[in-house]
C-alpha cells in the first residue's frame, strides 16, 4: 500500500475524484464501458461531487455500491441516497446506478438479487473509506458473516454488525468481488486513522484485507 497525503481534505477530494475519473476515462477509451465500485459515509462525499463535474462520458459509466445499509432509499442512512444526490449530475447525463437493496424482502433475499445484479460486472476502480474501528466496507471486526465476506465465491452478501452506524443489517461486496478490480483508492482522514493504519503492533483488522487484493491500493490521507 503506498500513501499520498496531502494538506487538506480539500486537495484530497480533488485528486480522488481526479484519480476515479482518469480511470473511467481509460477504460471506456479502451473497452467502451467503466465501472466504479463506490462506498458510502460522509468522508468520500465530496470527491463524488467532483467526480461528477469532471469530463466523462457518462453514458458509458455503471456505478456499483461496494455496500449498503439495509434502509430504504427514503433513510438518511442509505448509501444509495447519498451516491445519488451528489453524482446527480452524472446520472442526469447518462451514467447508471446499479442498488444493492430492494425493498420488501429480507437482507439475504437483496443480497442474492444483487449479486445477480453485480456478479458480470468488471470494476476499473474500487473505492473505500475506513472507520476508527478498522472497518471498511461492511467488513466490521466481529461481524456475524465477516469470514464469509472474506472467502465467499460469491459478489454480494449480506452481514450483520451491531455496532454499525445506521443499520446492523448491511449488504456488501466480497473479497472476491473486489479481487476482480482493476485499482483500488482508499480515501481517510485524521490522524486517528492514520496511526491505526500505520499500527504494526495491533491485531489485524478488516481493512488490511484490502491491501491482500491483486490490484495496487493507493491510500489518500489529510488530516
């Protein structure tokens, strides 16, 4: 894992969102399509804002959620809610948003739909953001499904955290999903994180799993 810091949170939006959509750009330049895997959470937001001001051919782009939690769009909780309000303008211009939750069924039931939904889709760039506890994703240490979501064939399943902000419940992408990244950005903030991050004396936590991916991971830090 290499990491950029910058000086402010700022400056680290922007070349987020400059980092996403020089991928985008590659890959419809090179097959036609792009696909980006977003998380969720207030620390990514702005670079998403951004992103959708930058000069893509929206037309060709597929977002995917790299998780959920399992509320209606209605929630303030909802990921998709959040994607959609700030890459507005890119979905205006043709881009798709593919949902990880469906309403009037259970999580295992919109897990199983979504990985249907995600399971042929090739991800040029993945992006994930880190809480205090280590988790990324909806991989929380302790988790009930943790392990499954680490050694899972399959692209989506869902979880179960209690200490998770807005829903216990979550949908998220595996390991396995996101081993088919092409590239891999992780955007943190702070300086809590990033003495968690740089801990080598603690025990492992979920967000190193990122660093075990076939595709490099970059990490993006500003205090």
């Amino acid at each position: 894992m290499t990491v950029r810091d910058f000086e402010t949170r700022d400056l680290m939006m922007e070349a987020a969102a400059a980092r996403i959509a020089e991928a985008l750009n590659h890959a419809i330049f090179e097959r036609g399509c792009a696909v980006a895997a977003l998380s969720g959470g207030t620390t990514p937001a702005p670079a998403y804002a951004l992103l959708a001001a930058k000069p893509v051919d929206w037309r060709h782009v597929t977002f995917m959620l790299v998780d959920e939690r399992f509320v209606p769009t209605t929630d303030d909780a909802s990921n998709e809610a959040l994607l959609r309000r700030t890459l507005a303008p890119a979905l205006g211009a043709g881009a798709r948003l593919l949902p990880m939750y469906a309403h009037n069924t259970t999580p295992e039931d919109a897990a199983a739909r979504a990985d249907a939904l995600y399971s042929s889709q090739a991800i040029d760039i993945a992006v994930f953001g880190m809480g205090n506890d280590g988790h990324t994703a909806s991989w929380f240490p302790g988790a009930t499904g943790l392990e499954l979501a680490l050694k899972s064939p399959r692209t989506v399943i869902a979880i179960s955290a209690q200490n998770a902000a807005g829903s216990s419940q979550r949908l998220t992408l595996t390991r396995t999903a996101l081993s088919r990244s092409r590239s891999n950005i992780l955007l943190i903030t702070g300086a809590e994180k990033r003495a968690l991050l740089n801990d080598r004396t603690r025990a492992p936590l979920p967000v190193d799993a990122l660093a075990e991916l076939p595709a490099p991971l970059e990490a993006l830090w500003a205090p």
